[in-house]
C-alpha cells in the first residue's frame, strides 16, 4: 500500500532540452538569417556602386557642358562688344580671336553669308557655310552650335568649334571660334573625371573621334584606342565590355547640347573594390568558426554598414554637387533652371505673378585684370553673402554662370522685384573690399521681369535684355571712354 502510495505521488519529470542543441538550433537559425542579409546586402552594395559610377558619368559629361556654355558666353559678350558695328575688320576679329584663345575664327551676317574672317580668308568672303556646317545652322536658330573634330574651313586644321549668335544693330549675326582638337581646356576635366588608380575615360564627338582622354592614348578615335569598348557603347549606356583583358565596367553619358559623349571604363577588380575580397566569404566561416562567431559579425555588419552609409553618402554629394557651384556654394545653371521650371508653372497654375531678377558686376573684369582671379572669386563669394543677407526664404537663388546671378522670386509682383533688386544693390554697395579697389563697395546691375503665363526662357531673356539695356544706359551716363587702338 505504501509502495502505491509513493508511485501514485511521484510526477513525471519533464525532459529537458539540451542547452547546445538550443544554443545550436538558434545560432543556425541566426546564421542563415545573417547570411541572407549578407547576400541581399552585398548585392544593394554593388548596386550604389553601379548607380554612383553612372551618376559620375552624368556629372563629368555636364561639367563639359557647362564649360562649353561658359566659352561660348565669353564668345557673345566678346562679339558684342567688338563686332556690332556695320563692318567687321578682321583686325577686330583677330582681337575677339585672341582673346578667346581660338586658332580662328569668323563672322556671318543676317542672312548667314561670310561677313569676315581671321585670319582674313578672301576665299570664304561671301559664302554660305551653314549647309554644310551643322553648329553654325544651330547658331543661328539662337542656340549653341558645338561641332565635332572637323577641319576648320579658316585655318584649315582639325579643330572643335562653338558657334553662337548675337544680336546687333545692323541684324542678328553669329561668331564661330575655332579651338584646336588638342587645344581645348578640357584635358583638366577628363582627367579628374574618376578617382580609380586603374581608369580609361573618353571625350569623343559624335563621330567616335577623341576630343580628350585619360590617360592619353595614340590613336584619332575611339575605335582604335579601344574597339571592345565602342561595341560596349553602342549596346547600352552602361555595363560590362565583353571582350575586355580584364573583367571592366562602363558607363557613358552624352554632353548636352552637343553629340559629344563621355565614356569611362575602370576594371572591376578597381570599381567593387570596397564590396569584394575576403569579406564574401565571410558567412561561409562564420558556419565553421562557431567560437569567432561574435567578432566576425560584429566586424562584418561594421564593415557593411560603412561601405553602405560611405557609398550613399557619396552618392548625396556627387548629386548635391551635380546642381551646386563649387565657389559660392549657390545653386549653379542647372538647378537655377530646374527650380524656375517648377515655379513657372506653379504661377501659371494658381494665376500668381513670378519675378526673376538677372544680376551683372560692374567692372569684374577690371577687378581680376587688375587684383588676379582670387580677387574675382572673393568679389563673387561675397555678392553670393549679400544675396542670402538681402533675399526671403522662399526665394531661389545662384550662379547663372561667369559673373552672373538669377534670382527667382515666386509670387512676386514687378514692385517687388524692383524692391528686391534695390536691397541687393544696397547691400553690395555697403561691403568694402579696400584691399582689392572696391572700397565703396560692389556695383551692380540688376535686370527684372515679372509675368504670370510667361515661359522660364522668355523670363529670363526679358531680365537679361532689361539687364543689358540698364548697362548700356549706365555706360551712356559715364564717361567717354578711349577708342580702342587697332
């Protein structure tokens, strides 16, 4: 009885799990986890790596863009100021020439026929160029005509052309300034276009021929220097290049405005370099080395994580300097454009009055002929100082280009603007630049136009000729000013 007594009592002991076989169980558990992370993860890492190398592609092809705006801006203020009389020297021309840089150069007249030369050509006097010279047809539709490597019709030696027109008294007339194929400042860009120690970056024309490489190559086009990569090229604007000695990557982007297009190749080992190695094989050990397991995973996820925050942040600068100017730290001309689209529009959505303002320094060029381009650059940092001092909030603001300024004031009445424009010349007026000759401050001139259906590129044209017109008025209250000697 007793003995039943005790068997009845007695409850069964649960059977306990082993702890290894848990700790085994989760560990497992936690590696596959941690190994799908690793995969997905490498793999968002190649891509950023992919979406950062194209994204280069883009801002190096636009940096070429701007520069070739710049030049051909230096070209319609140099034929403004020297080539609207009636009769153009070529003595006058070969000024413009010289100051340009370019080994020629030549002028059509309103009807697009050979106005002059330089050097003088008596064979071109007369004769319509246009039919067969693309950039100077675009030239003359208002827009900026960029040729490819042609041989120059004035010198006769291979050479890239930029062709704009200006307008005059006597009609609109259109310059074209011939540049060498090898004379070009764009060596500068080409070479600073990626920072990989193993690289090939291409600047060609529309034709395949080499406008500028790094590094330099022998060789007139890109079919000769590397034939795998133009196959490459024609197929998509970025990827592998079959064929390649080494596994290499590519990304191409065309230069706007022009059929130009920048091609740039790094081999894999160089561009995956951050991704690769002995880190993908990481969570292959880790399932071996249970004893490492902590410190490896600390270390791999440390590495992960920072390869991706570094290459997202890379990503957000090269796009935050895509659409800033590297001086002044303002919007540059692309932005500019970008913003003034959206509030053009918005203006015509909601029948509210949008300003723009155009702003012009007064004898810069003075200034860096006679203090150097430091000064120039202190003079534009500190009008970019006035414009954040004297502008609302809500206004858009940055470098147009050279020693320009776009100003965009939504919801702005022609008032406003004015009012505007009369603050930003006060607060130029009261910065004192003794050491560089501007001790009663910064002179500017300031175009406004004000509409509500008004297009962004008429906005703008009204502001710059409201800008012009308000220079010339300025020069004609000053002094007469010395003949230029010929």
């Amino acid at each position: 009885m007793t003995d039943m007594s005790v068997d009845a009592g007695r409850r069964p002991r649960p059977r306990r799990s082993s702890p290894t076989l848990l700790a085994s169980l989760a560990l497992l558990i936690l590696l596959g986890v941690l190994a799908v992370g690793i995969v997905l993860t490498q793999q968002q890492a190649k891509s950023h790596v992919q979406s950062s190398f194209a994204l280069r592609g883009t801002a190096s092809a636009q940096a070429v863009s701007t520069y070739l705006n710049e030049q051909a801006s230096r070209e319609r203020e140099a034929a403004n100021r020297y080539l609207a009389s009636p009769r153009v020297s070529p003595t006058s021309l070969a000024i413009v020439a010289t100051t340009l840089g370019s080994a020629g150069a030549l002028v059509l007249d309103d009807s697009g026929h050979v106005l002059a030369t330089a050097p003088a050509t008596a064979r071109l006097q007369g004769q319509l160029l246009a039919p067969n010279l693309p950039d100077l047809g675009v030239a003359e539709q208002g827009q900026v005509g960029v040729s490819g490597i042609v041989t120059s019709p004035v010198t006769g030696i291979s050479a890239t052309s930029i062709a704009v027109s200006f307008h005059t008294p006597h009609g609109t007339r259109v310059i074209s300034a011939d540049y060498p194929a090898s004379g070009l400042a764009l060596d500068a860009l080409v070479d600073h276009a990626i920072s990989y120690p193993q690289h090939e970056v291409y600047l060609t024309d529309g034709h395949g021929q080499i406008i500028a490489a790094s590094p330099k190559v022998f060789g007139s086009t890109l079919g000769a220097a590397d034939p795998w990569l133009v196959t490459a090229a024609r197929q998509s604007s970025n990827g592998p290049v079959p064929g390649a000695t080494t596994p290499t990557t590519f990304t191409a982007a065309g230069v706007p405005g022009t059929t130009w297009r920048m091609l740039i190749a790094v081999p894999n080992s160089r561009l995956y370099a951050s991704i690769a190695g002995w880190t993908r094989y990481i969570p292959w050990v880790i399932f071996g080395l249970v004893t490492m397991l902590g410190v490896l995973i600390v270390v791999l996820f440390a590495r992960l994580l920072a390869d991706r925050a570094r290459l997202s942040a890379l990503s957000r600068r090269m796009e935050r300097n895509a659409q800033t100017d590297s001086l002044t730290g303002l919007y540059n001309r692309r932005a500019l454009t970008e913003h003034l689209t959206r509030a053009a529009a918005r203006a015509r959505r909601h029948e509210e009055p949008l300003s723009v303002l155009m702003i012009d320094l007064d004898r810069f060029k003075q200034t860096n002929d006679t203090y150097g381009h430091d000064a120039g650059d202190q003079v534009l940092c500190t009008v970019a100082d006035c414009l954040r001092e004297a502008l609302r909030t809500e206004d858009v603001y940055g470098r147009w280009g050279g020693d320009e300024f776009l100003v965009v004031l939504p919801h702005t009445e022609a008032e406003g603007a004015s009012a505007a424009a009369e603050r930003l010349r006060a607060a130029a007026r009261g910065v004192e630049l003794s050491e560089i000759g501007l001790a009663d401050g910064i002179s500017l001139c300031v175009g406004t136009a004000t509409g509500v259906h008004t297009s962004p590129h008429d906005l703008v044209g009204e502001a710059d000729a409201a800008l012009y017109e308000q220079k010339g008025a300025r020069r004609e209250s000053q002094a007469p000013v010395r003949a230029l000697s010929t």
